[in-house]
C-alpha cells in the first residue's frame, strides 16, 4: 500500500509539471542581481482515507492552493495535525535551515551493565533550501531543498550477555524513523506545492505530508 501512494503520487506529481510546462511561457536567462528567498514549510498529518482524497488536488499545481485550503480547514476542524509551520530566509547561493527538533540523548557504549559513551539525536522536522537561481524576468526561481522529519519509534532490548550468578543482562537501544524528501525544483514565484506525502510507522493510518511555498525578490 506504500508503495501504490508514492507511484499515484509521483505520477500525479510529474503530470502536473508536464502540463505546467506546458501552459507556461518560455523564460530565459537567469538574474544577474542578488535576490532573498522565503520558504515556508507545513507539515501535516491526517488519516490516510482523508489524505487519499486530497493527494491528487494537492500534487496538481493548479488545484494545490484550493486543496491547502481544504486542509487548513480540517486542520481548524481537528481532523488534521499541524506538526510544524516552518519558515526561513536566506540570500542567493546561502544554505539556510529551520527546525523544530529536540535532542535526545541514549547510550552507544557499555562496560555492562553501565553505560560509557552518548550520542544525540535530533528529532523532529527540519527544512534545508539552498536558492541557485532566479528567472531574468522574476517569475520563477531555481531551488535545492530537503525536508525531513525524525521520529523515535521504540526502544529494542538486547542480549549484554551474563553475570556469574547466571542473570541475563540487557541493552536498550531507541529505534528512529526518518522521512526525507530531497530535489532540486524550478517553482514560479510564489507557488505552494505538494512536495512529499508518506505513511507514518506504526500509526494506525496516519499520513505526513510536506506542503513548501518558496517566494523570491531581488536584493536591494
């Protein structure tokens, strides 16, 4: 089942550009002015029958600020989950990052049954974008940009071996999930896009998804 909604998403997805492209008039030639980008992030999550529905308005560009709408509203309704509204700015060729993560802290190293060595772990989303570009005339603007979100699943015991006495010792270590989503894009300016849907681990039909907005101006 996850693998049908990333294949009906991507075949939306490139539809929806083919016929951008389309539609669009030929721009040539980049800025040679230093422009400033603005990226917002939201990412949602809500049962997967709801989402079914909404994914292939939201994977087409024209019809993607009128599934937003739809699910800002059920977000107001509490049928939807904001899990994070993320926003950053950054100048031409200047990677920028947002999140809303928190550390945790776990073992990696034992002299059983104590621990001798931590790691930390952000967990949360972030959003990574790097401007490379922007049209001569302003309309669109050329971007790389990951988007991710970390989540901490469980803790899974393991065998540490014995002591004299014959008791069994044990090792808890945390179990993550991590949802990526990496490109490089030409949006016109301004534009809102789908830019990744997943299915949640171990949520009972839960599914995230990555709404991006990315506006450019020109430096004064």
């Amino acid at each position: 089942m996850k693998v049908l909604f990333a294949l009906l998403l991507c075949g939306l997805v490139a539809l929806s550009r083919i016929f951008a492209q389309e539609a669009a008039p030929e721009i040539k030639g980049n800025s040679t002015l230093p422009f400033i980008v603005t990226a917002e992030s939201r990412i949602v999550v809500l049962p997967q029958k709801e989402a079914v529905l909404l994914l292939p308005e939201l994977a087409d560009d024209a019809r993607c600020e009128a599934g937003y709408e739809r699910l800002q509203a059920m977000i107001q309704d509490g049928k939807a989950e904001l899990v994070a509204d993320l926003v950053l700015k950054t100048r031409e060729g200047k990677t920028a990052t947002a999140a809303a993560s928190e550390e945790m802290r776990y073992p990696t190293e034992f002299d059983p049954p104590t621990p001798t060595a931590f790691e930390t772990r952000d967990l949360g989303p972030s959003l990574e974008l790097t401007p490379i570009s922007l049209s001569a005339d302003g309309r669109s603007v050329e971007v790389n940009v990951t988007a991710r979100d970390v989540r901490f699943l469980h803790w899974n015991r393991y065998d540490a071996g014995g002591l004299p006495n014959g008791e069994r010792l044990g090792i808890e270590q945390p179990q993550f999930h991590s949802i990526r989503n990496t490109s490089t894009l030409r949006l016109q300016n301004g534009q809102r896009i789908l830019f990744g849907a997943h299915k949640i681990p171990g949520d009972k039909g839960g599914m995230e998804l990555f709404l991006l907005r990315v506006s450019a101006v020109k430096s004064p």
